[in-house]
C-alpha cells in the first residue's frame, strides 16, 4: 500500500447505533505498476454490552491505473 486516506467522514448517532460515511483514497502498487481506487465506505456501529461492535459495512469502488510520467 502507498497510499490510504479519508478526505470526508460523516457520522449520525441514534441511541445504540451509529453511522458512518466516508470517501476514500487508495493508492496501491499492483505488479509493479501504479493503481488509484476511489471510492466510499459506509459502516454501522452497535453498542452492545457496554462495547460498540461492527457488525457490518459496504463499499463501492472505481480503479483507475496511474498514468506514467512523462519526459
């Protein structure tokens, strides 16, 4: 991995659960080439027991090959 980032998080709480949703930015080093996959995440946190768990998530992706250089 190169690169990872979250340029945008949003989270909405109701009681014992909560939401988020997030862009981001993966950059990655596939067979010696260069690959940007953008993309958003959203995730449900529970509270159980005192203990917030994640009980799932989703996201959805676009890859896009990093061009070479030019000279």
């Amino acid at each position: 991995m190169i690169n990872l980032e979250f340029p945008k998080t949003e989270v909405q709480h109701f009681g014992d659960v909560a939401v988020t949703w997030s862009d981001y930015v993966l950059e990655l080093e596939v067979g010696g080439k260069q690959e940007k996959t953008i993309g958003r995440v959203v995730e449900i946190f529970v509270k159980r027991n005192g203990q917030w768990t994640n009980p799932g998530w989703h996201t959805d992706s676009e890859s896009f090959p990093n061009p070479s250089p030019t000279s």
